[in-house]
C-alpha cells in the first residue's frame, strides 16, 4: 500500500495541519432490496464461513484487509452501520455544498 507521505512528500497530511482526522473504508456485500430473507441468510452465512479459510483470508490479509467479528458481519449489523453512515456523512455532505451534476 502507497503512503500518501510517498504520493505527495510536500504536501503536509491533515494531522500536520492541526485537523483530528480519523479515516476508515469497510466494505460489504449487498444484495438487491427485497431479497428473501432465507436467501440473504444462506448467502451471509457461506460468505462468513469463506472468510474462515486460510487461503481467503491469506487474501485478505495480503491485501491490508481487516474481518469484523461475526455478529458485525451479519445483515442487521449492515443494515444498522448504513444507516448511521448515511446519516452521519448526509450532515457533512450537505453542509458542504457538494452536489452531483
């Protein structure tokens, strides 16, 4: 993984100008709305347990990746930690003017 101090060495990062910045990406696997419910389960729970095998995780690993615990990796987790991230980020977007053309 490149550092941004690599990318752009005279560019002083966020932290070096006095902004308390804590950053992250997760990412998910998301199914159309209205799936049923037996589907959604079968689906989380072959994910969950391909994650368990050395090789994938290996992968994951490799990759700079981090698994969440079990009970985060389930539907209604997601569904939860979505709607916090819309709202949350919604604020910031909207005061900042931002919008999509």
């Amino acid at each position: 993984m490149m550092s941004v101090r690599r990318l752009c060495p005279i560019v002083p990062t966020a932290i070096e100008q006095g902004f308390d910045v804590r950053a992250y990406t997760w990412n998910a696997f998301l199914l159309p709305k209205g799936t049923p419910e037996a589907i959604v389960q079968k689906l989380n729970h072959a994910m969950v347990e391909a994650m368990k095998t050395p090789a994938i995780r290996e992968k994951l690993d490799g990759a700079g990746l981090k698994l969440v615990s079990e009970d985060r990796a389930a539907p209604a987790y997601l569904d939860r930690f979505i709607q916090s991230e819309i709202a949350k980020w919604a604020v910031l977007i909207k005061a900042s003017g931002i919008s999509i053309d």
